[in-house]
C-alpha cells in the first residue's frame, strides 16, 4: 500500500495531508488563522496532484490511478468539509446555527463526494453543482474579513455563508469549469498570497 506513494501525484496529496494535519491542529489549538494558512496549502496541492496524475496519466497503472482517486477523495473531505464545519463551531462557540450549519455541510459534502466519486466530470469537464474546494478559499476570503466585525455578526455570517454553499454543492442546476491548466497556477498564486495574509493577521493578533 505505501509503495502507492511514489507515484508522483500520489506523493503531492500525501504532501498536502501534512498541510492538513498542521492546519487542523493549529486550529483546534485556537490558532485559526494559521490553520488557514496552513490548510490553503492543501488546498492548492489538491490542484497540483490532479495536474500531474493527468500528465503522467500513460506511467500509471490502474491500481495506482484508482487508489489516487480514493487518496485525494479524502483529502477533499479534509479541506472542503471537515476543516470549514471546525471553523464554524469554533467561531459559532456553541450556538444552535453553528450546529445547523456544520450538519448541513458536512452532509453535503457527503453526499457531493460520493456522488462526484462514481460519476465525476460532466463530458464538457465540468462540475455538477460547486465543488467543495471552494470552501478553504471562502474561510480565507471571511477570516481576513474577521477583524471588520463584531464576533457574534461575523459567525452568523459565516454559518449562513456556508448553509448556502452547502446547498450549492449539491445543486444540479449549475456547472461550474474544473480548475486546470492555467487555472492550476492562478490556483496557487491565490493559495499562497492568501497564506501569507492569514499568517501575517495570526501574527498580529497575536500581538494585540
């Protein structure tokens, strides 16, 4: 089984599990913002390694592909579900909203992942309904957001946010382009821009 990580898109996603453990871990310890930075980096591997499998698609062999598919499927439940649906019970402390909206998401994406897992891309390479990978950027966008208002207005609005996104993962009346190609390195321009200016707000909170 491990022998599976040296394939080379298969190593990027075990990279960016790393990313993901430290995101996850920051954050429970009360360091959100760092967490964000940290998980926005899992973020863009999850791009990177899909680029690369489909480059180096004709070296690998079927077993690999398909345990590739399964191994970046859970790190989308990391970065897309599990880490915003924290965010939200962190930042919610408690309120019935907050538990509302994680449920929601987490049930969601579920149901989009498992869906997405047996009929992937549409034959136009589109996304049926808002892939999950556009939850990690939104916690950014709302956590450089966070200084501007007051606690209990900004986890409402991020509840709400994420309600409505979890609704938008598993709407089949929309299709949304799956980010390749000169996507991918945009991608990574925002992830890493967006990392800095996480890291930089954590450390200047923390020196409030």
């Amino acid at each position: 089984m491990i022998g599976y990580l040296l394939d080379y898109a298969n190593a990027i996603t075990a990279f960016g599990y790393l990313f993901a453990v430290i995101g996850l871990f920051m954050t429970l310890n009360g360091e959100i913002e760092f967490g964000a930075s940290a998980m926005l980096w899992t973020w863009f591997l999850d791009h990177w390694d899909g680029h690369v499998a489909r480059k180096t698609n004709h070296l690998r062999s079927s077993d690999v592909a398909n345990f590739g598919k399964s191994f970046d499927g859970f790190a989308d439940f990391l970065h897309g579900i599990l880490f915003p649906a924290t965010i939200i019970i962190l930042i919610g402390k408690g309120t019935i909203l907050s538990l509302v909206a994680s449920l929601i998401l987490i049930s969601a994406g579920a149901i989009r992942l498992s869906y997405f897992e047996n009929v992937g891309l549409t034959k136009d390479t589109k996304f049926t309904g808002i892939p999950v990978s556009y939850d990690t950027p939104l916690v950014a966008v709302l956590l450089l957001a966070r200084p501007l208002l007051p606690d209990d207005i900004f986890a409402t609005i991020t509840a709400a946010a994420f309600i409505i996104l979890a609704l938008l993962h598993v709407t089949t009346a929309i299709r949304v382009p799956a980010i390749r190609g000169a996507g991918v390195p945009i991608a990574t321009g925002f992830a890493l821009a967006g990392s800095i200016a996480l890291a930089s707000l954590g450390f200047a909170i923390g020196h409030l």
